[in-house]
C-alpha cells in the first residue's frame, strides 16, 4: 500500500502528459511508481523517465508532491524508520529542537534533566532561578556532597577565601567542630552574655588546619551559612554550580516549577543534548516533530537516500 499525500494533480499532467481526468480517476489511489509504470507501458515516454525527472530537482519535487504541506511531511516520515529519523534531528534548529520538548509531560522531562551533564544543568535551572534564590532553595545533603568533591577540595585558596569571610561565630562554630575546645579566637563574654571575639586568632587557626581538618570545619557550617558559604564560591568560581549533582537540580525544579518553564529555558541547552532528548520520544511523535525540517533540505534528503519512499506515494 502506498502513501497517502495531497499531490500537485496538475502538475503531473503538464510534467508527464497524463489526462486529468485519467489520473482523478483511473489511477486514484495507486502509487507514483505504479501509475507511471501503466503510463509507460501504454507508450508514455515521459513517464519512463520518471525517476529522472523527479529526482533532478528539489524545487520541481516539492511542487509536485506539496512537500510544503506538514501533513504530505508528516506521512512520509511516518514510513521512515526511526534510524533515518534519527538521523535528520540533527538538521532541526535550537528552537525546532525546544518545541519537541512539549510532547513529553513534567516528570519525564525532569528525569532528563536529573541525567544532564552538570553544566548544562545549572545553565537551565539558572535560567529559572536567581543565583541567590537557587542557592536558598539547595538541601543540606547537596551542599554537604558538593563540598566533598575533589574537584571543590582542590580549591582550597577559594574555599579558604569564603570562610574567612564568615562571621566570627560561625567561625568558632568550625574550628569547635574540628578540634572540640573552645575557639583562641573568643576573648570572653559580657554580662550580657555576647561573645566577643579575635577574627585575626580565627583566621589564623582556620588556616591553620590541613586539609581534612579543613573539610570537616566546612561541613560543621549551619545550613543557611553553608548557603551563603556556597554562593559566595559560586561567585568566585561560577564553575562550581556544574558540580551539583543535577538531582538536586531536578528538585528544586519539581518544587517550584511547571512544564512551560523546563521547556522555555531549555533554549540554552547544547543541540546535541536537545537531540538526544528528541530522540526519546516514540516513533509517530518524533515523525511529528521533523515535520519541521527545513522543506528545501528534507527534497534533497528525499531525492539523495529515499527513492523507494518516493515511489511509493499514491495518490490520495
């Protein structure tokens, strides 16, 4: 059985000689191929070059089988397998690429964004949020998994930097938590009972510690100081937001925002990731979403790979 599209009638006619009411009549239904057979079999010479002529230009295909038309696109990639579709994803826009995106409901577009690399993670979900009101929004157990990364540990010039800018009694909160005594850098406590405190004694034995010492002092930071700890890294090393575990990511996403809004900021994604999450989508919608290849290109990808698919139009 053939595929059924809207086809230029008249220009088939002009092009190849064929009655019109013939062609409306005789031959509705069957396929380009087989009526250009019957044609040539009565003596047509210019249906015995069918392929020829039909294969020579893009622009005299698109007229002739209204490729212009998403429903003619639609059901001849529906009769491509989803290898060959696959492959001409790659031939869609950023923006073609997005608008894909609305075929899949929120949790499976959240599954995908919890498997993003980590950059590309923290691009989308910084697309939604502020720095400040993300960073609000991370839970102790991604704070504390960050700050056990090497990749974070090997910033220690950086990490160092942020703590030493912590108030003192957060301070004294870390070096209490790593060597359990009372900090040097607390000078005493009014009647009041406020803490006064050294910063430059604080810092010192801060920096004083090695690098396990270090990491434990970090973790033993209260969580919303941790926050602000991490914030302030993110903006000395805007790197640092890569390193979340994009689970978490997905969270705060699941929290706060809805379908429209994965989908809008997942314009700065790489292409390639765009196409591999097109790619997840089953057969008749990925037909769907490739009816907008550029028409041009997609003639050419026609005429170059798919002459069997070409043949097997019928008239509708």
């Amino acid at each position: 059985m053939g595929i059924g599209i809207e086809t230029n009638l008249y220009l088939i006619c002009s092009a190849f000689q064929i009655d019109y009411a013939k062609l409306n009549k005789e031959y509705s239904g069957m396929t380009i191929n087989q009526i250009m057979a019957e044609e040539a079999a009565q003596g047509n010479d210019l249906a015995s070059k069918f392929d020829e002529e039909l294969l020579s230009d893009p622009k005299k295909l698109i007229d002739f089988i209204q490729l212009n038309n998403p429903s003619n696109k639609f059901a001849i990639l529906s009769n491509m397998n989803e290898t060959d579709l696959d492959e001409m994803l790659p031939l869609l826009d950023t923006q073609d690429l997005v608008m894909g995106l609305n075929y899949f409901n929120q949790s499976a577009l959240l599954q995908m964004v919890a498997m993003l690399p980590g950059e590309q993670a923290a691009n989308l979900t910084l697309q939604m949020f502020s720095p400040e009101h993300l960073m609000s929004l991370m839970p102790k157990e991604a704070l504390d998994e960050l700050l056990e990364r090497t990749e974070i540990k090997e910033m220690k010039d950086v990490e160092e930097k942020c703590a030493l800018n912590l108030p003192p009694e957060i301070m004294a909160q870390m070096i209490e938590a790593v060597t359990g005594d009372v900090p040097a850098g607390i000078k005493g406590i009014d009647l009041g009972g406020n803490v006064s405190f050294d910063i430059d004694a604080l810092r010192k034995q801060i920096k004083g510690f090695n690098q396990d010492e270090f990491q434990d002092s970090l973790l033993a930071i209260p969580p919303a100081h941790k926050q602000g700890f991490v914030l302030e890294m993110t903006k000395e090393k805007p790197e640092v937001w890569s390193m979340f575990n994009p689970i978490y990511f997905a969270g705060v996403i699941a929290d706060k925002k809805q379908k429209d809004d994965i989908i809008k900021a997942s314009a700065v994604l790489e292409p390639e990731t765009l196409v591999q999450m097109n790619q997840q989508l089953p057969q008749e919608l990925l037909a769907a979403v490739l009816t907008q290849i550029d028409t041009k290109e997609f003639a050419e990808i026609l005429q170059k790979n798919f002459k069997d698919v070409l043949g097997e139009l019928a008239l509708s």
